[in-house]
C-alpha cells in the first residue's frame, strides 16, 4: 500500500512512459478529431479545415444512411451479447472443476479469443464460401442445400454474428469462469442438503452471483461491438450492398473513402457519446448490484 507522497512519486514517475504514450497516440488524435467535426473539411475541396459550423452533426443527426449503419450496429450488438452470454456461462458451468480434461476443454475454448479478427474474418469468409466452403459441405452432408452466406443480404448477417460469437464467445466464458470459481462451496452445498435442483441452483445462486461478471461482460462487448471493423471488412466488405454495414464501416467510408474528413469526425464522436452513454448507465448499474451483496 502507497502510504507516503514518496510513494506516490515513485509510482507516478514509473506509470509516466505510458501515459505519454497514451496521450499522444490516443488522447492527441481523439481531441483533434473533435475539434475537426465542428469544422468544414472535405479532402476534395480543401487540404485545411476550414470555419466552424454545426452541420457535420446535424447531418450526422438526421442523414438516413448513417441511422441505418447505426440501426445495422446495434442488431449486431444485440443479437452477438445475447448469444454470447448465454453460451458463456453455459460453457463455464459445465466446466467447473479441476481435472485434467476439464483444464484442457478450457484452454481450447479460449484459443478463438486469441485469433486476430482480421485473420478470423478471412477464415470465415472460407468456410461460408458457397460452393467450397465447410459449412455447406457439412450442410449437405446431412441433406440440408446451404444458401449463400455471404452474397444474399438475409444471411450475411447471420454469417457476420456467427463469426464474431466464435471468436468472442471465449472472453464471456473466462470471465464466467473466474467469476463462478469464486463462489463458495459451501453455498452449493447447502443448497443440495436443502433440495435445490441443478436448475434452482444455477437460478437462485449461480446467475444472482455471477450478475457482476455479466455486466462487466456487456459493458466490453458493448464497445467491441459499436466499433467493429476488421472482422466484418474481411469477411463481408459491408455487402452484400449495405446489409452489413456497421456505423464503422460507414464512418471509413465517408472519411478515408470519399474523404468527408469533418463528418466522419463527427459521426464517431455521435457513435462514442452513445457507446459511453449506455456503458455509463451499465457502470451504475454494476455498482448497485455489487453493494447489495
């Protein structure tokens, strides 16, 4: 424990390299763009930004194409977390314990989560492959004609969800995980001399205890999922048309595509103020849970 200024030096002196890191490879192009998106600035018309203006976030505000992304993200967002949360805390729960088999069912469940989302979004994009890809195959295999995942607009999407709980289904189970191994014994045990169920005991005890750790889980998904990119660029480019275009790919597109510098800016300032508005609201929410325990 830090109990003199001495300390506390010491240890700000030690955390300085990082926070300098921090500030000018974040903090630095964060501010920039801020004030960028109340400025006019198009790379086709101007290398400079020019006076101050309003519009960039009135027209973020009001433009269909960047309601509809936004519409596009959060049914991303929605349908990923649910499955996520649910296949995670399955996944933890049936492997609690400690043998040797149980550990190593751990480690494969977690070798996604340490997949880069680029490398993870071409290798789907192999097996949702029509004609060749494994999926179909499979599909096949069992009399079921596979549709084309990745060029009609009404699968692309299930495609993209699919995907991304593959690989991030990982990160809710090792939470799960660290959070059931923490609850004691003796509440289970209890419970069973008392005649709970399996399933009373998974109700009563094990989604009441485990409510922290589900809420940690939403608010880093939430924020994975808003600002997705890599994934669903590699494996769907956004299409077919605009059925997987997420707020993230429509911001690319409008700044380093058609170069609308100003009023990119302004929709990832729009589309962070939500993210951290919802988060925000999960982190109150959070505290009251784990005061009440």
């Amino acid at each position: 424990m830090l109990t003199t200024k001495k300390d506390r030096k010491y240890l700000w002196l030690l955390v300085a390299p990082a926070l300098i890191i921090i500030l000018v490879a974040q903090a630095y192009p964060l501010m920039y763009s801020l004030v960028v998106s109340f400025r006019e600035w198009a790379l086709a018309t101007s290398d400079v930004p020019l006076g101050f203006t309003l519009d960039n976030y009135a027209k973020a505000l009001t433009n269909p194409n960047f309601l509809y992304s936004c519409k596009i993200s959060l049914q991303f967002m929605v349908r990923t977390i649910i499955i996520e949360l649910v296949c995670g805390f399955s996944l933890a729960y049936l492997f609690i314990g400690s043998s040797k088999i149980i550990k190593l069912c751990r480690t494969v469940v977690l070798i996604p989560m340490s997949i880069a989302s680029v490398v993870c979004g071409n290798m789907w994009r192999i097996f949702f492959d029509t004609n060749t890809g494994m999926v179909n195959l499979m599909l096949s295999a069992v009399g079921i004609q596979g549709p084309n995942w990745l060029g009609d607009p009404n699968w692309a999407m299930t495609a993209a969800i699919i995907s991304s709980i593959w690989q991030y289904v990982s990160f809710s189970f090792l939470i799960y995980t660290a959070s059931m191994t923490s609850i004691p014994d003796d509440l289970i045990e209890a419970a069973k001399i008392d005649g709970a169920t399996r399933l009373g005991i998974i109700r009563k005890i094990f989604i009441p205890m485990t409510m922290p750790a589900t809420l940690l889980i939403l608010i880093f998904r939430i924020i994975d999922s808003f600002f997705v990119f890599d994934q669903i660029y590699t494996l769907t480019f956004g299409g077919p048309g605009t059925s997987t275009q997420v707020v993230s790919m429509y911001i690319y597109n409008q700044g380093l595509k058609y170069y609308n510098i100003s009023y990119a800016s302004a929709c990832a300032w729009v589309v962070m103020i939500l993210a951290f508005f919802i988060c925000g609201l999960l982190l109150q929410f959070k505290k009251r849970v784990e005061n009440s325990f």
